[in-house]
C-alpha cells in the first residue's frame, strides 16, 4: 500500500554529482524507514544508506563522506545526495520503504547512475 518512485539518475562524469529523489505515497504513516540500494551488472544488491523516522543515518563503509541521505518536512520525498562520483557507483538505485514490524513493505522502480571515467 505504499508506492515508490524514485527520479534523479542520469549520466555524470566522474567527481560530479547527482541527487536521487524517492517519492512516497499511499499508507506513509506505516514508514519507519527509508533506504537507497544499489544494484550493478553482475553484482549482487548493495545496501548503501539508510534514514531512519527519527532521522538517524546509516552508509555503507563505501560513501561515507561522499553520499548524504535526507527527507523533506512532509517526509514523503527521501533524497540521496551523491558527490564525488566514481565509476564504481554506476548502478541502478532503488529505494526501499520499512515498515512497522521491521519488514520491508515497498521497492521503487529504480534508477540508473552511470558514472563515467
């Protein structure tokens, strides 16, 4: 009952940026949650950030320093700021809403970064 749309991904140079937007809606008020994750060819899911209801932040060792996880103040659109990109982050972004229960309750459609040298 909650649907995901994330936005933002494009082609971008490496050390430049972007910034992926995840826009929530239908039953927000079960979100406890939001993550970004990454997928590329051949590789298997990565987790890459987390913000939490509370506003607490997780990232993977990875984008530390580089990448900032956000929410506007109707906390219905979660952003991913990405700096400093590098060819290895060339994936396809999804987001990914937890619910109460601690279970994952939706997935966005994705969105390709690529990253060129």
């Amino acid at each position: 009952q909650v649907q995901l749309v994330e936005s933002g991904g494009g082609l971008v140079q490496a050390g430049g940026s972007l910034t992926l937007s995840c826009a929530a809606s239908g039953r927000t008020f079960s979100i406890i949650a939001t993550d970004w994750f990454r997928q590329a060819p051949g590789k298997e899911r990565e987790f890459v950030a987390r913000l939490t209801w509370s506003g607490d932040t997780v990232y993977v060792d990875s984008v530390k320093g580089r990448f900032t996880i956000s929410r506007d103040g109707a906390k219905h659109t979660v952003y991913l700021q990405m700096n400093s990109l590098k060819p290895e982050d060339t994936a396809v972004y999804y987001c990914a809403t937890i619910v109460q229960g601690g279970t994952y309750g939706a997935w966005g459609q994705g969105t390709q970064v690529t990253v060129s040298s």
